[in-house]
C-alpha cells in the first residue's frame, strides 16, 4: 500500500488564518471555533509570516501573564515556520515533528500556495511507527558514530 502524502492526509483543507493585526485573544477565538491547534498569520498579499499555536498560547502569553486581548499575534507567534510541500510522505512529516519538537507544519506547495496545515493526529499508527523506527535508527546511528 502506497504511503499517504501530507496533503492527503489532513481532514480539512481550509487555512485558518488571521492578520498580523490580530490579537492574540482573536487568535484563541478563531482556533476555539475552528476546533484546531494553530492559525497561521498572513499578509494582505498572501504572504505567510509565521504561526501562533496552543503552545504558543501557553508558554509565551500565558506563563508570562500577557494581556491576550491587547498583545499582538506578531509578538508571540513563530515567525517563518519550517513548511512542507503537499507530496511529503507522512512519516516524513511524523519524523519532522519528533525531531524538532514541533505539533504542526504548513503544507506550502512549491508554486507558493499555502494549502493547509499538517498535525501529529492527520497521521495513522503505521505511518508514525514507520517515522519512529527512523528515528530510533537514526539515533543508533548517531550514537555508534560517537
């Protein structure tokens, strides 16, 4: 069976998005209602400039007792995320996930289109596994080589 690319395996192919101008209040409202992990924040010209998660939320608005409904998104989000094109295997995906400690990636296709946003949960048990197995052969390797 062949392996699902990133762009196959998400659910919901609309881009939760906000402006720079957003608060970050507004942001936690438009994930609420949009039941997601992150928004990504894009120009007027279409442009993305980074993204704001939960954990975002969390450790850099939260922990540091931010006023949420006057601290801007471009203040706390992540600016110019890794992003992955829609042909990437998912146990690719899975493994860039582990491997950075990150809980979402852009899907961007090569012409420029921001086209989704690929999470941990769009992957299935096989596809993880098989993104867990090269990294724990990956950190043998590394290990071996000293």
């Amino acid at each position: 069976m062949a392996e699902r690319n990133v762009f196959q395996s998400i659910p919901h192919r609309r881009v939760v998005s906000l402006s720079p101008q957003a608060s970050v209040w507004e942001a936690a409202c438009v994930m609420t209602k949009a039941n997601c992990g992150s928004v990504l924040i894009i120009d007027t010209a279409g442009v993305m400039l980074g993204i704001l998660t939960e954990r975002d939320l969390m450790t850099r608005v939260l922990a540091k007792a931010l006023n949420a409904e006057k601290t801007p998104v471009t203040e706390v989000m992540t600016h110019n995320p890794l992003c992955v094109v829609p042909e990437m295997p998912v146990s690719d995906a899975v493994l860039i996930l582990l491997e950075r400690g990150f809980r979402h990636l852009p899907i961007v296709s090569s012409a420029g289109q921001i086209l989704g946003v690929f999470s941990i949960r769009d992957a299935l048990p096989r596809e993880i596994d098989s993104a867990v197995s090269l990294a724990e052969f990956r950190d043998s390797v590394n290990d071996a080589l000293g």
